[in-house]
C-alpha cells in the first residue's frame, strides 16, 4: 500500500498554514525516513510565523525540533552525526543546519558559529522527498543530521528542550562553563532559561530565576528544577530584584552580584538589568536575543569598572545535541521534569491552532505528535 504524509506548510508570515498530504518515499544513501513522535514549536517558529525572523518567500515546512523513529535507512551500516551505530526503530533527535564547514568559523573548531549556516527546509515541498523540515508527519534527514536517544533516555522528555538545550550548553562552553557554588542568574522561565536553571543547578550552583508568573506552571517547574528564588518582574521593581541578588550573593561570600547572569528572555530590557546584576568580574551570557526587538540603552561604563566578560552565542552543533542527550542521561530526575513541560500537543492538521496557543504562551512547550 501506498503510504502518505501530512505536511503543515508555512505560506509566510502572518498566513494560515496549508495542511498537504504527499506520499511517502525511501530515503537515498546516507538518509533516513523519521516517522514523527515529537516535533517542538520553538520561539524561533513564533518569529517565522510574525515575521520577526525574515524567511525565503516560498512555501516552506518550518519547524527545527524533530524527534522521530527510523522508519528505514538508506544504505548499510549506518552511524549517526556522533558515531552511533543506528537501526531501524531507533528514536533519534534531527537537527536542521548545516554548517558550511569551509568558512572561518567552521574552519577553525565552532561550527557552531558558522558564518554561512544552511538549514534542510529551505526546499519547497512539492521537491522530493517533499517531507524536508518539522512540522510534518514524516522528516528525511541526512545521517548526519540526527543523534541517536541513548538508552535511558525518554524520546518525550528528549522532545521537551531540543533546541534550547543544546543552545544553552553551546553559550556555557562558549563562556568557560559554570562553576560548582556560583550564583547564576536565569533572565526569561523559556525553553531555553527553564533548561539554563537544570543546567546550572545539576553543575551545583545556586539558581535565582526572573520571569512571570502570567503561567504559574512555570514557574512550579523552574522551582521543582532546583531554582531557590524565582522573581516576577512584573511584581518586583528592577531596584528590588537587584537588592535581592545582592543579598544572596553578599550572604553565601560571593561578589558584589551574581557570578553569572544568563539573558534567556529575548527582551532587549533585560540586558541592562543583566549588566546591573552581575558581579565584578562576571559573566554575562546573551544566547536569548534570537531575533530583533530594536536597541536599548545600556550604560557601558558598567562593563569596563566591572571589568564583566560578555559572551554571545545563538546556535549549537551536533556535539551540543549528543551533550544535551548525555546531560538527560545523567540526571533522571530533571528528564522527569522534561516530560512534564510537555503541556501541549498537536496533530500537524492543527497547526493554525499551535502557533496561536503557543504565541499566547498557553504552553510550557508544545509539540506536534501523530
Ligand atoms: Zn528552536
Ligand atoms: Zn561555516
């Protein structure tokens, strides 16, 4: 029998998606076919969908977190992006750039910060194998586009931070990572600050978290993580949170602030705050300013007296994948956590009503799922 697939395809910004059936191929050598378990709608699809992020005017399927089993392979002994032995049946995460691997950056170890970055949708459906990105029943992804999910790790809470997960680890490693006893400061309660508050508390740091409270399971879940504080920054004046995290970092002999402050909530507000709250000689890291809210005012003077490192960072590569599934198996009980921010889900036919509910922030994550 033949076998067909539903795509939701993006028809630009602001337009409803159109819902297509296309049958269903074998992949060629060196590809799989993913049959759909998960596929995340990230802040970056909300962008895509408002305009925000500007994309190639064509019909188009978005949507950069699957998580799916092989349903076959194209060729013989066949390895994941890592090296992993892969098979039939196997649950595997696909990532959807590609790093040029000839640019400066690619050239000298940080393919994660590729100048040229391709991604695999960028192809109209109605090419074969029709099914290249997210948002679908089917994915066909290049062998060296997917990480295989360890044993011992659960393809749903995997499901949960794909993309935020491996972001924040990229930014860490970029920053020199954290240290066991500092004071980290979480800006946004996203997917990528609820995963930078697991992250930091697993590294054995204490976690203040700023967000709001407007989804009070967030704000359950970034204190069932671990964070011993998490401040709203509708209800707290800035002056207050400030005294706040001074009091911590002043009552555990640390400095003048936080160790570090992660920028996770995309508001160009929050980093001046983020420049007021660390310590001297800390370290800011910024991988939340994922697309362009217009400037702010900051007061530079702050980072030369307070001689504070910045570090940026928006991407990730396989490695921070493979990284992300190993920080998963290592700690269970933040992957049960994992599971349980999967609030939503979604057939494809209803992705009209995903992006909507999750632009409402209905969601703690929401996911496409057959
Ligand atoms: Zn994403
Ligand atoms: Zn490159």
């Amino acid at each position: 029998m033949d076998k067909s697939g539903l795509a939701a395809i993006f028809k630009g910004p602001n337009a409803k998606f159109e819902i297509r059936k296309y049958p269903v191929g074998s992949p060629e050598i060196g590809n799989v076919l993913l049959n759909l378990e998960y596929s995340g709608i990230c802040g970056t699809d909300i962008h895509i969908c408002n305009g925000k992020l500007q994309m190639p005017p064509k019909e188009l399927i978005i949507g950069h977190e699957f998580t799916g089993r092989i349903e076959s392979i194209g060729g013989s002994g066949a390895k994941d992006a890592l090296g992993n032995p892969v098979k039939v049946g196997d649950a595997v995460i696909a990532c959807v750039a590609i790093p040029c691997e000839k640019c400066f950056c690619c050239g000298h170890g940080e393919l994660s910060s590729c100048m040229n970055f391709g991604v695999t949708y960028l192809k109209s459906p109605e090419e074969k194998p029709h099914f290249h990105g997210g948002f679908a029943e089917y994915l066909f992804s290049s062998l060296k586009n997917i990480v295989k999910i360890p044993d011992g790790v659960n393809a749903k809470s995997a499901a949960a931070f794909p993309c935020g997960g491996p972001t924040i680890i990229r930014a860490c490693k970029y920053a020199g990572g954290l240290e066991k006893g500092e004071l980290v400061v979480v800006q946004g309660t996203g997917a990528l600050g609820i995963f930078a508050v697991a992250l930091a508390v697993s590294q054995g740091c204490r976690v203040v978290a700023i967000g709001s409270s407007s989804n009070s399971e967030r704000k359950r879940i970034v204190e069932k993580l671990g964070a011993e504080l998490v401040l709203d920054y509708r209800m707290t004046p800035a002056a207050e949170r400030l005294k706040k995290i001074h009091d911590i970092a002043k009552a555990h002999g640390r400095g003048n602030g936080a160790d570090v402050v992660i920028e996770t909530s995309g508001s160009p507000e929050a980093f001046p705050e983020g420049l007021e709250l660390v310590r001297t000689r800390g370290r800011y890291i910024v991988p939340g300013q994922y697309s362009s809210s217009g400037g702010v005012k900051i007061n530079p003077e702050l980072i030369t007296f307070k001689a504070i490192r910045i570090t940026g960072s928006g991407q990730y590569c396989m490695d921070d994948l493979g990284n992300y599934l190993e920080f998963l198996r290592e700690n269970r009980k933040t992957q049960e956590i994992f599971g349980e921010c999967i609030t939503h889900e979604y057939k494809v036919k209803d992705a009209d009503l995903a992006i909507a509910d999750v632009a409402a922030g209905k969601a703690i994550k929401a996911v496409f799922c057959k």
